[in-house]
C-alpha cells in the first residue's frame, strides 16, 4: 500500500468535512420545520400520543397500526404531546405569571 502524504491525508479530510457539513446543515434545517418523529412515509412513529396523528389514508408499510402524521410544519409541536393536560396549563400559567413579574436582575423594574 501507497503511504499517503500528510496533504493528501488533509485533502481527504477537508472532502469528508465538506460532505458532513451539507448534510449537517441540511439536517438543521430540516429540524426546524419537521416532526422529528415522522418518517419518511409521513407516519408517525412516536411512541407516545401526539394530537397531530391521524389515521393513515393509504399505509405504505407493514405496520397496519402505523399511524399518519399530520404535522403542518410550523415548528413548535411540542404543544402537541398529550403527557399530562393539567400539567401543560399549570407550566403555562407559570410561564405567564413569570414573565409578567419585573426582573429581579434590572433596577428599573423592566424586562
């Protein structure tokens, strides 16, 4: 085998960062504006309750229990999860309680 210079050993890594880097940001992107948990068959595959699964129109899978994703892109989902009603509206009540109350960190009593 052919010993591999060290700027030919840079040059291959300089490709394999230019490759990883265009899927990495395709990645972000793609983050922002879709359910982490729906495939690629637009199922849902969470393993917990999300208001945004529908039954499937047409199964293009195995799973006859697959259920469809209905996520319309908008970013926050999270709103979505059905954990625990109560608990959803107590943390947004608290939320905004405390974004009401005057800074304790400014002077001046303004956010």
């Amino acid at each position: 085998m052919a010993e591999v210079t060290a700027e030919e050993l840079q040059k291959r890594f300089d490709r394999l960062t230019e490759i990883f880097s265009g899927i990495v940001t395709q990645a972000d992107e793609q983050s922002c504006r879709r359910c982490p948990y729906r495939d690629r068959h637009d199922l849902c595959t969470a393993k917990f309750r999300c208001g945004n699964q529908a039954d499937p129109i047409e199964n293009p899978t195995d799973n006859p229990d697959a259920l469809r994703c209905t996520h319309n892109g908008v970013f926050d989902f999270r709103s979505a999860w059905e954990s625990d009603p109560r608990a959803t509206r107590k943390a947004r009540e608290r939320l905004h309680e405390q974004r009401q109350r005057p800074s304790s960190t400014d002077p001046s009593g303004q956010q």
